[in-house]
C-alpha cells in the first residue's frame, strides 16, 4: 500500500487529474452495466427481437464517432474528455427522469451512448501521450484498472439500491451515475496545460492499407463485443431470472477482477506482443461460446460471463498494436476513431440478427454462431506482425495534453 501511495504522490499531477476524471466517469460505468438490462427489462418489458434491434441505435453513436472527432479536430483531447462527462451525464439524467416511454429513452439513450463512445477514443490517445516507449500497454491498463476500480463502487450501488430503493432503484442510480459523470468533468477541464501538441493533428480521417489488421480485428470485436453485452446479461436475466441485484453483483465482480487483470494485461502485452494476446483472446472466446451454448449450470455461466467481461481488455493490445505501425502520430486519433466506427458498423446490425436467430432457433445458436468469430480472430491474429518497430525520438516521451 505504502508503495502505491508512492507512485501515486511521484506520479505526474496531469496524469493524476485524468485519473481522477476516469474514476469518477467509470462509477457511471458501473452503474449503467449493472442496471442497464434490468432497467429495460423492467421498464419496458422488451422482447429478444426489439433488445436486439434496440443495440442498433444504442451503437449508433459509435458508428458516428469518426464524424464526432472529425468535427473536434481542432480542439485540445483534453475538451474532447470534458464533452464525454457532460454528454453522459445528461443523458443518464434523461434516462432517470425524462423517459416516461420507449420513444423518449431512446433519445436519452442516444445522448448518454455519446459520451460514451466519444471516450473511447479519448481513453486511448490520452492513455499513449502519457506513456512512454515500451510501456504502452502498462499505461493502458493502469487507466483501465482505474475505470474497474470505480465500476465496483457503481456496482456496488447498484447492488445495495436493489435491496433498498425498492421502485425508485433505477432513478436512484442514474442520479448518482449522473452527479459522477459531472465530477468527471470538473476533473477533467483540471488537467494542467502544457507542452506538445494542443490537438490530435487537426487530422479528421485517416485510411491506410499499412493498418488494415487493426481494421479487421476492430470489425471482428465488435461482432463478438456486441453479442455479449447484448444477449449474455440477457440469456441471464429472462432464462435464468438473474434479479437487478445478481447482475450487480456480477458487475461487481468482474470489475474487482478488472483492477488487476487489466493492469497486467497491458503489462503482459508489452513483454510478449500483440499477436500472443490476440491468439489467447480468441481461444478463450471460443470457449466462453461454448459454455453459453451447452451449459446450463449457473456458476459455470457466471464465471464465463465474467471472464468475457475480462477479455474486453483486448482493446489495449489493439491500441498498442496500432502505436506500433503508425506512420506518424497524429494518425493515432482519428485512426482509432475510424476504429471505433468500423467497429460500431458492425455492432449496429449483429444484434438484430442475433435476435432473429434467437426467435428461430433459440438462444444457443446465437452463441454457436459467435463461436465462428472466435476462429476468424485466431487467424487475424496469425497475420498480425509481432515484429518490434522502433518509435520515433519525438514519441519518447511522454505529453501533457493541453
């Protein structure tokens, strides 16, 4: 403990700040990955035909997130982080407060997945300027330790809310998922300026056939991402009756877990490459399917459930992948936002054919067909250079965003 009291009073204030504004944007994290399904369960009384057509405006906001970096360009990432709080806290205010039925949820929702997404981007790039070269992959995961670490204290509400608030669970929550995310971005306008380039190069689109494997295993994660934020808390809340406070807790589990794993993922990355951690994620992929499919033992599909959780980690083998073979650094943000939109094309359309296959077929050959994709990832991971590439003297050290 005193060792980690150390590094945190050595660290660099900027690095601090942004941490801060991370902890407290990933309480509303926690919140709305604990609450969310149960919210539209209860609310709403949604069949597996309209939860899987709600994913395609749910993840429109991620299609649209090149053309949302395109327009902040200009800007310094550091306001890109401030504009992901407030559209976040907005929209889960709507969500709490302002969504008497389905039509007006959808726009809150639309609002609150914004935010979201935005920072996906902000995550990375924020997350490289503060590295340096080798320990890409260890900073990486210290921020997404960071959101873990908070998404246990929005679970953790979550969780206590489910036993007391009774009816006013879901208002309750996303108040305080809310209030979170506006302290996010009080942190985060806090952030020192400072040296380096005030923004991500002014750059609005990047296409380069050199990064057409992080392309691909962008298109591939987000097929396999979406089927299980979509149809595994699913499978769990309507087959197997997991209550508001059950999914809390898995939340809570799996990002208990995520405090460490993350943290020695990206540093495992940056020891054994890209293309290791690509091939394991596909492995353990095809395994996870297989249990959904033809296990019905409700440990087993809970443990599965929360190593899934786990393996979103992959993204920061794919961040620093794309470090690796950037041409030059103002390609990385609007190259991951490009990332994030292929990513998101396809996001937007698995889940409706994942409800119609459910419809037809039942449960399990949603989860047999994700299984395919666990086999493309392995030989997209084959393809992947592992090969060191020497970085640049000016990506060497580390940048204060302004």
């Amino acid at each position: 403990m005193r060792n980690l009291l150390d590094r945190w009073k050595n660290a660099d204030p900027a690095f601090k700040t942004f941490l801060l504004g991370v902890f407290f944007l990933g309480i509303n994290a926690g919140v709305l990955s604990a609450a969310f399904n149960n919210y539209l369960n209860d609310s709403f009384s949604l069949t597996e035909k309209q939860r899987g057509f709600l994913e395609f405006p749910r993840e429109l906001p991620g299609f649209l997130v090149i053309f949302m970096t395109g327009l902040l360009a200009a800007l310094p990432v550091r306001r890109w982080a401030i504009l992901t709080s407030l559209f976040t806290a907005v929209g889960v205010a709507g969500l709490a407060f302002l969504s008497p039925g389905y039509n007006s949820m959808l726009v809150w929702m639309l609002v609150w997945s914004a935010g979201g997404h935005l920072f996906m981007t902000v995550e990375s790039v924020m997350g490289l300027r503060f590295a340096r070269e080798g320990g890409q992959g260890r900073r990486l995961g210290q921020i997404s330790g960071m959101t873990n670490f908070a998404a246990i204290a929005g679970a953790g509400l979550v969780w206590v809310l489910a036993k007391a608030a009774g009816p006013a669970l879901y208002k309750s929550a996303f108040l305080v998922a809310a209030l979170a995310s506006l302290a996010s971005a009080f942190f985060f306008a806090r952030i020192p300026t400072g040296g380096g380039e005030a923004a991500p190069g002014g750059k609005r689109f990047v296409f380069r056939w050199r990064y057409k494997w992080y392309y691909l295993l962008n298109i591939l994660f987000g097929a396999r991402k979406q089927i299980f934020l979509t149809f595994a808390p699913w499978v769990l809340v309507t087959r197997y009756g997991a209550s508001p406070a059950v999914m809390a807790a898995l939340a809570l589990a799996a990002a208990a877990a995520g405090v460490v794993f993350r943290q020695a993922f990206g540093a495992l990355t940056d020891r054994v490459g890209e293309r290791k951690m690509f091939m394991a994620d596909a492995l353990i992929l095809l395994f996870i399917c297989g249990g959904f499919a033809f296990s019905s033992f409700l440990p087993f599909l809970y443990f599965i459930f929360i190593l899934d959780s786990l393996m979103f980690a992959t993204r920061i083998a794919r961040t620093t992948y794309l470090s690796r073979i950037v041409e030059e650094k103002s390609h990385i943000a609007p190259t991951v936002s490009f990332g994030i939109t292929i990513d998101h094309a396809v996001s937007m359309t698995i889940p409706a054919a994942g409800g119609l296959l459910w419809a037809a077929y039942g449960y399990k050959s949603v989860f047999l067909a994700a299984s395919l994709l666990s086999v493309a990832g392995f030989f997209a991971a084959l393809a992947v250079d592992d090969a060191r590439k020497k970085t640049l003297p000016s990506q060497l050290e580390p940048v204060t965003p302004d």
